[in-house]
C-alpha cells in the first residue's frame, strides 16, 4: 500500500512501524535516553519508539519537547521517521534539526491502515508518500 | 506555501545550516498555512540559558555554520556575564553558558542578553520581525504595532538566518483584531491586571481599558504579564496602542478586579527587572531608595548591558543604596534565584513563573512596595 503525505522534514526512512492513537508529548512521555514510552496513560507505556517509524495523531504539551527530539537523536534511541496526522511547531521544528524524515497529513487513515509491526518506508524529499507493507 | 525561485534555491542549499533553516520556515509556513515567506528587520532568540536548553541545544548551536543577514538579538542568559560569581553561578555552568554565547556570537547574533531589545533599536510601525521572547514580542505588536508571531527560539534563528518568516497569525492584518474586552477598574497595578487578565482570557486578544493614562513602562508589565499567565501575543489599549481603533469593539467584556494574590511569605530576595529595566525605571528605584534608605536585604536589579552603561553614574548610585545591578540575565531564567525561599517580585512575568521554573515562592508588590521591603 502507497499513499502520499506533505512533506514536513526532509529525507527518507524505513524500519517496523510503532502505532500510538493518542497525541504524544516528547517531553515528559518519551524517555529521552532510551525512547522508552513512560507516559501511563499511552496506548503503548513501555515500548519503544527506537529507530521504528512513529505514528501518532499529533503532538501536545511544552515547547522543550523539540530539544527532547535532539537528545534522542543523541542517544541513538530517536524514531527513524515519523509519520502525523496533523504536526504542529513544536514536534516539527525537533525533527528537522534532528534529521528526522517526517510527514503529515497522508491521504489515507494512518492510524486504521498502519499497525504497531508493520513494516514502513517514509519518503519525504520534494514529494511525500508513504508505503507499508503489512507483516 | 509559494516559494520564490531564490528560496526554491535555499531549500537545495549546500549548506545544512542554511537548507535546515529554509527546511524550518517552510515547515512552519505549511503547518499554518502562509501564503509565502515575508522579509524581516530584525530576529530576536530566545533558549540562551543554558538551564534552558542543556546539552543538546548548546551542542546543536556549536554544530551550525552560517551567519546571520538581518540583526538578531539575544534574550537573556542565566547569568551576568562579568559578575557571576557574586550571583552564586558555579564555574561549570559558567563554561557551559559562555559557550552557548560564542557560538550565537559566530553566527553573528549581537550579545545583547535581553528581553528589551526595544531599547537598544526601536522597531518602526509595520515591520515585520521574528522575535521569540514573549514579553518582548508583545510589546513589539501592542505598542509598537511592528508584527511579530510568538516565535520559537529556534524558529527565531532559522529567520535570522534566512532574513525571511512564514507570513501567517499576528504578521496579517485580519489576525490582529480584538476579540474581547477587558476592563480594568481603579487601584488595579498594570502588571497585577496582565495577570489576571491572562487568567481570565487565556489567549485571546482583547481590547483593553484602563482607568488612567499609562506610560509605556506600565504598558511593557500589562503585557508581559498577559503573555505569561495567559498567552496572547498582543494587546490593544483604548487611545493607548496604535491599532486600537482599526477594528470593530468586541462585544464579549470582563472585569479585572483588585484580586488579592498576596502568599503571604518572607521576602528573602527583592528581584526588579521582568522585563529588564528601562533607564526611567532605573530613576524610579533610585528616588525611591533616597527615600526609604539603604538596602539591608537582597535585592537585585535586572537591565541590559547597554542601558546600564548608558546610565553608569545612576547605577553606581543605587549600589551604593546596596541594590545589586545585574546584567545579561534575570530572576527567571538564572538558576541563581533557586537558592532563595521567597522572592519579591513587582511583575506578574516573575511572579508566575518563579515558582514553576525555579521552585521558590513568589510575592508581589508595586515597585515601591519592592523598595519598602528591600530596606526595612
């Protein structure tokens, strides 16, 4: 399955898919140091976003959360890309100056057609698409 | 968003920093729907204090190579660059701080470590900026009416780099309208009544009343305050702002009342300058310290570098009260206000955020009141 997404930090990434349905924060609900979902009330506490492709509806909470992003890159326990509903400031702005390939607003329903193991490729250049191969 | 070919060009850039930089405004410009990017006069960043933005931001700042093309300036820092030691910064923070500035200082930001870049080159009616700092930002589109977005820190830099900013929210005329009213009855102090109109409000911006005509000094803490406890990236005051009568009156009103927000706890530190003094201000602490006397607590003011040394003579004065000037920095951003239990505060910014930022009670009081309690 294809479809395409608006391209919001370039460049491209592949790997297993990590499904959240509920808004993440990056700064308070992700282990900066090991990408560990520490949020309780998340709909995947305790898995880790670690070189997977992220898929969440959107982010929520404090502006810090884009350095969250940085650290991460840092510990080597960043997503690989990340795939939104809808991004805002805050997750947008930490992924570009982490290199990390992210896109938004896909044609299809994401949340429905991605599952937490699937496996993803994120292509965000001048276009945006996104393709996923079902495990 | 429409890019012109030469921003076309930007985005395809050899230069990571420079393509980053363009990555970013059209990033935001997408996500808020600009039309296109707009040419700005000046940029101002915020995320300078390294207790702000730890390792990871310090070593992203050492990792850009590009300069600047319109002036930038820098918010505070958590310390006094030249006096640090006698604010109780340790030397590790110091080193830390110090290479956060040379790193924004290669990339051609003026170290002007404020939150009032006003002073130091007053915007003109109409200019478009990207300035971060929200109390400063505030003032910028009230006062002024210069058009700014509350800007990210880093969003701040990327404009800078570019010398450009997505063209959306506070930069378009229709965005600026008042949407709701806010009247402030007597006796109310102007910091107290941006307090509680954040509160009351949250982000809207509304169209303000005041009972007396008030200088813009009073304004500079209406609105920092409002920005703080609330969130909105401007105001309007009846006869008082430029754009106050450009749009229709909402009709949808509040009261603020004299509230009382007193916590009742033991001043330890008496802290002026949120935002940073201006040179009357500093006239103002002065004559009230000739008539209440000598400091015999803490008590410490926060300017910039360059209106305390446009006013050095008055600054030495009110050391010799035994006030502390300090420079580069304040109550809120500097880790040096977190070994104290109580701090006097004359703004609502400060009072706000003292708690949540730095752990510490916070009490208000007017200036006077601040004066009164710092020599008794």
């Amino acid at each position: 399955m294809r479809f395409r997404a608006r391209v919001i930090s370039r460049g491209y990434a592949e790997g297993e898919a990590i499904v959240s349905r509920k808004p993440v924060s990056f700064l308070g609900d992700v282990d900066p140091e090991s990408g560990v979902i520490r949020d309780r009330e998340s709909d995947i506490f305790g898995e880790s976003v670690a070189g997977k492709i992220f898929v969440f509806p959107e982010g929520r909470g404090s502006t810090v959360g884009t350095y969250t992003l940085l650290r991460m890159k840092k510990a080597g326990c960043a997503p690989a890309g990340i795939v939104m509903v809808r991004s805002e400031a805050i997750v947008a702005v930490g992924a570009i100056i982490a290199g990390i390939p992210l896109v938004d607003m896909p044609e299809a329903d994401v949340l429905e057609v991605i599952e937490s193991g699937d496996h993803v490729r994120v292509f965000a250049e001048r276009e945006g698409w996104v393709e996923v191969e079902k495990r | 968003m429409h890019l012109t070919k030469e921003e076309e060009r930007l985005l395809e850039s050899d230069n990571e920093t420079v393509r980053k930089c363009m990555e970013i405004l059209v990033a935001l410009g997408e996500i808020y729907g600009a039309e296109r990017l707009v040419e700005i006069r000046s940029a101002q960043i915020s995320g300078i204090s390294y207790d702000n933005i730890g390792d990871a931001g310090l070593e992203w700042l050492e990792s850009l190579k590009a300069k600047v093309v319109v002036r930038a300036y820098a918010n505070p820092a958590g310390l006094d660059t030249v006096r640090w030691r006698e604010m109780g910064i340790d030397s590790e923070f110091y080193e830390k701080q110090m290479r956060i500035i040379r790193a924004l200082d290669g990339l051609g930001v003026e170290i002007t470590l404020t939150c009032t870049p006003y002073y130091l080159d007053t915007p003109s009616f109409g200019d478009h900026l990207a300035w971060a700092e929200s109390s400063a930002v505030v003032y910028a589109n009230s006062v002024i009416g210069a058009r700014t977005n509350r800007e990210s820190g880093i969003s701040a830099l990327a404009a800078a780099i570019i010398g450009k900013t997505p063209m959306y929210g506070l930069h378009l005329k229709e965005n600026r309208a008042p949407q709701i009213r806010v009247i402030v009855e007597e006796g109310v102090n102007p910091a107290m009544a941006g307090y509680h109109a954040g509160k009351l409000i949250g982000g809207k911006i509304p169209l303000v009343e005041f009972p007396e005509r008030l200088s813009r000094d009073e304004l500079k803490w209406f609105g920092a305050s409002l920005a703080a406890s609330g969130g909105a990236g401007m105001f309007h005051a009846k006869e008082l702002t430029p754009e106050w009568d450009s749009f229709e009156i909402p009709e949808e009103s509040v009261v603020v009342e004299k509230g009382d927000v007193d916590s009742g706890c033991e001043p330890d530190l008496v802290a002026i300058g949120c935002p940073h003094t201006s040179a009357e201000e500093l006239r103002t602490v002065y004559s009230l310290l000739r008539k209440y006397g000598k400091v015999r607590r803490e008590m410490w003011i926060f300017s910039s570098r360059r209106v305390i040394e446009q006013n050095r003579e008055l600054v030495e004065k009110i050391e010799e009260m035994g006030a502390k000037v300090f420079a580069d920095t304040c109550m809120v951003v500097s880790p040096a206000s977190s070994r104290f239990e109580c701090v006097m505060v004359n703004s609502g910014k400060a009072f706000e955020y003292l708690p949540k930022l730095r752990g510490v009670n916070a009490r208000f009081g007017d200036l006077e009141e601040c004066v009164r309690w710092a020599t008794r």
